[in-house]
C-alpha cells in the first residue's frame, strides 16, 4: 500500500501510514446508542485484537502500515458473528433485527468514523479514501460471510432431508443430483440483508464463493482496498468459465504484487483478466463465448424525460448487422430530405419494423392511472404509466389526446377507469370466490404493484400470486394479492418463508425469512394519493 495515501485522517496529522484515532476529535460515542447507558467495552476482550486495554482494545489508536492487516477492524464489529448471522434469539431485539452486542459495535464504529470536516483539503481527500478501503474491506468480509451464512443454510437442509422442500422421494427424482438445491434460499435472504434484488443478490454470493474458497489474492485487494466490489465483481466474472486450478492461476498473475491492479480502470481491468483467462484456457473461453448466443434477450429499463432504454443482447455479428441497416435505412431517408436526425429515424425506424406499425402504438394495450382532475382540469398531479412509473401530466394528456401527425397513424387510447379509495388511495377492486385471480383482479393488481412486490425487487409481474396462501384459507382478493416475479414467487414457497398483508395507508406486505428477520414492501402511490 505504499504511496496509496493511507494517511491520518486530518490535516493537522502527518500523512504517511497511520490511522489515528485523533482524526475526529469532536466524535463522541453517543449515549442513547447504548441503551444501559455505557459503553460496554468487556465485549471485546477476546476479540483477538493485539491491545489490551478498553478503548484501544476495541479501536486501536494506531494502525499498522496495512491499514487493515487481517481485517482487524471487522474483527472488532463482527467478533459474536457466528452468533450473530441469524439476527434472533436469547438477547435479540426481535425478528428481522440483529443482536444487541453486533448493534452497539456497528453503533460505536460510526460515532468513531464521524467525518472532520474542519480539515483542510488534503485532510478531506485522506479522509475520504480512508473511507473507500473501509469500504472496500467490509464489502470482503460481507463476502465471508454470505459463504458462511450459504454454506450453514445448505447444511441445515441436507441435516433436514428436505432439500428446500422442492423435492421429494419419488421415481422421477430417483439417481438425480439434488445438490444444487440446497442453497436455494440462500441468495435471497443475502439479498434483503444487503437491500438488493434476488438476482444481484445471486450474483454477490457467486462471487463471494469464489473468492473465498479460489481467488485469495483478488479477496486480499479487495480487504486492502485496491479493488472495489464492483471491479472485484469483473475478475470474478471473467474467470467463470475457468477451472478451479486455472482460476486461482490466473488470480495468482493479477495478484497486487505484480501490479496489475494498481491504478487501473474498469475496462482496463476487464481486458487484463480477460486476455490472463484466455492464455490458461483458451478452449474454455471460445466455448463461453459460444454458450453466450443462448443468452441472447431483450429488456427495457426507465430512463429520464419519459424516454426509456430498450436493451437487445444479441451475438456480435447479429447486432452489427441490426445497427448496420438501421443507419443505412436512416442515411437513405436523410439523403432523400428527411428533416429528422439519424438518430431519430434510426430510432423510429426499430419500433415501426418491429410492431409494423408507423406510429408503434395501436393495438397495444397501455395502462396510465391517472386522476380526473389531471385529466380533465388540467391539474399537475402526475399519472403513472404502468411498466414504467411516473410521468407529467401534460406528457399523459397529450398521450390521450395526440392526433395524427408527421405520418403517424392516430393513437387508439383505452382509457380504463381506476377508482381509488378517499382515504388510504388503495384501488377499489372486487372479490372472486375462484383460487385463480380473475382477469379483472390480475390487472388492477398489475397497476397497483408496477413491479415484482419482493423488497428490493424492481422485475417485472410474472405472476399473481395469494400473500396468505389459499391452501391457508387466503381468500381471493385485492388486498390479499401481490404481483411476483417468477423467481420470487418460486422463493416465497421455500420452508420457513411466511408473507402477510399489513395494515397501513397503503398496502404493504410484511416478509418473514427462515431467519427470523422481517422486511416490509409497501406499494407504489398512485397519482392523486400522495
């Protein structure tokens, strides 16, 4: 880490190694953060630390020249982690909240780490990167512990004989490996712990195996603060079609010592792990690349000013040829006096050659909730469009009411009426008596739910699903009702997951995981309801 800036975190201080617990003096441990009304400092006796009194125990006034030599500071907040992964229990502060003990650590490391914002420039930009490595150093400790906490939760299953409860002993299941299934589970719970989505949450375990149990050295840059997680994730990513022995050979020629990552960006970072993966198995990787073409898809994320991104993943030669005729019927069309850019007519070329129709409109079914007032009274509330989310009133009005221009053919809007309730905004829907939600339910709770219900999860509504499930006599109903995604529906079904809808202004859905720990989901507002 020599001449990285690992300084002391004040102007005043010397920069040139140390961390002196001097650099916030005005950091106080506030009281209230300790409920007994003391800073219990016999927590930390065998934390393992090499000090031996108190306050220089739990935080050492001075670091070594590795400002984290063997992630010393997480050992000081994680040193009950083993007892403390699942958050409940003797000593807890109830489900979904972690034990007192990990608590108070997580309370005093804050009120140590307060910002000096009185020190002059140079003491901010050591501050500053100071605060990147302890970053970075806790995103591999998080990794440590997403191994653990999947590894435990794996164990637990195979103990249990239920492989997640996904399969059972029939002729069918006979001779097969079920091991992949008793993780499942693992990565969602990782994922709500993390605030993240199912999916990244998946992907943040992937790389956390990997680097723990193959990638030392890549685990050793990320806990020193020369790789952050999102760069980690990329050599992680790129080494994926590798054998076990090829990745840890590839991670031994990156390792901080040759300084490959010293001072490189992403790309360049990409490039280097790439090319290093492509000398040791070069076979592996041409067979990736094919593989590649099965994962070819289409996707559509919001982007500013009512515009969106449509994304296609297509084999190289495929998407060449897509831009290439885009531009050169776009060029033809400016060549003959077209008044727009090439741009826009590369862009209304792809969506009138794909609904095949000039405006891209007609015969789609579009849902916007919007209030009568912005409809009809011009007022200001913003409606919702349903897929993508908010958008200004004046842009819905003109939606509804645009007529026939520039060669369009003329919008055909159906407009449904959304009623909601006065007080709480919820949509009024009906009952149905069937177990499968009726066309009319499926779509209000489309509307009201935009998206996939599980916290965190922004993937579209696959599925519309019971929150208690009908065979546990949840009836049929809006308020019993909450759009999933396939994956998320699937991961509600798992042992020790239980959901249900709570009171509140809006509808909102409590979560409970096999842990013990709750998160709550509540719904999107709709235009008019705050």
């Amino acid at each position: 880490m020599e001449g990285s800036g690992n300084s002391a975190l004040t102007g005043a201080a010397p920069r040139g190694g140390v961390l002196q617990a001097a650099a916030f003096p005005d950091a106080e441990f506030p009281f209230d953060a300790f409920p007994d009304g003391a800073i219990l400092f016999d927590e930390f006796e065998d934390d393992g630390l090499p000090y031996d009194d108190d306050l220089d125990a739990a935080f050492p006034a001075v670091f070594p020249e590795d400002p984290f030599p063997e992630a010393q500071f997480a050992g000081v907040l994680f040193a009950d982690a083993d007892a403390s992964i699942a958050g409940t229990g003797t000593g807890g502060r109830g489900p979904g909240r972690p034990r007192l003990a990990l608590a108070d650590r997580v309370a005093a490391a804050t009120a140590l780490l307060r910002a000096d914002l009185n020190a002059d420039k140079a003491g901010l930009i050591d501050q500053t990167h100071a605060c990147e490595n302890i970053k970075n150093m806790l995103a591999g400790q998080q990794a440590r512990l997403a191994v653990t906490f999947e590894t435990r939760h794996s164990q637990d299953q195979t103990d249990l004989g239920t492989d997640d409860g996904r399969r059972t002993l029939t002729a069918e299941n006979l001779g097969k490996d079920c091991s992949k299934d008793r993780g499942l589970g693992a990565a969602e719970q990782i994922a709500l712990a993390r605030g993240e989505s199912p999916h990244r949450g998946g992907r943040l375990l992937g790389m956390a195996k990997a680097l723990v149990t193959e990638m030392p050295h890549t685990l050793s840059a990320l806990d020193t603060g020369q790789l952050n997680e999102e760069r980690t994730i990329h050599v992680v990513k790129e080494t994926a079609c590798l054998g076990v022995e090829d990745r840890a050979a590839v991670d031994e020629e990156l390792a901080a010592d040759t300084g490959t990552f010293t001072g490189a960006g992403t790309r360049t970072l990409i490039a280097a792990t790439r090319a290093a993966a492509a000398r040791r198995d070069p076979r592996s990787v041409t067979q990736r690349a094919s593989h590649a073409a099965s994962e070819r898809s289409v996707s559509l994320r919001p982007a500013p000013d009512c515009m969106t991104y449509l994304t296609a993943l297509l084999p190289a030669h495929e998407g060449v040829a897509v831009y290439a005729a885009l531009t050169r019927h776009a060029d033809t069309l400016k060549a003959a006096g077209d008044p727009r850019s090439l741009g826009q007519i590369k862009a209304d070329t792809l969506v009138e050659r794909t609904t095949g129709t000039p405006g891209g409109i007609t015969g789609i079914d579009i849902n916007l909730v919007i209030t009568d007032r912005t409809l009809l009274q011009a007022d200001t509330e913003p409606a919702r469009l349903t897929g993508y989310g908010v958008v200004p009133a004046a842009w819905a009005r003109e939606l509804i009411t645009q007529e026939k221009s520039d060669g369009r053919e003329e919008l055909k809007a159906w407009l449904r009426r959304l009623y909601t309730a006065p007080n709480t905004g919820d949509l009024v829907g009906t009952n149905s008596r069937r177990r499968l939600f009726p066309a009319p339910l499926r779509r209000f709770i489309q509307i009201r739910d935009d998206t996939c219900r599980t916290p965190y999860c922004d993937a579209p509504i696959r599925h519309h699903d019971h929150i208690i499930p009908w065979h546990n006599d949840g009836p049929t109903t809006l308020a019993n009702g909450a759009g999933l995604c396939e994956a998320c529906n699937h991961t509600k079904e798992l042992p020790g997951w239980t959901t249900q809808p709570t009171p509140g202004p809006r509808h909102t859905i409590e979560l409970t995981t096999p842990t013990g720990h709750t998160y709550h989901s509540t719904a999107p507002p709709l235009p008019g309801t705050g």
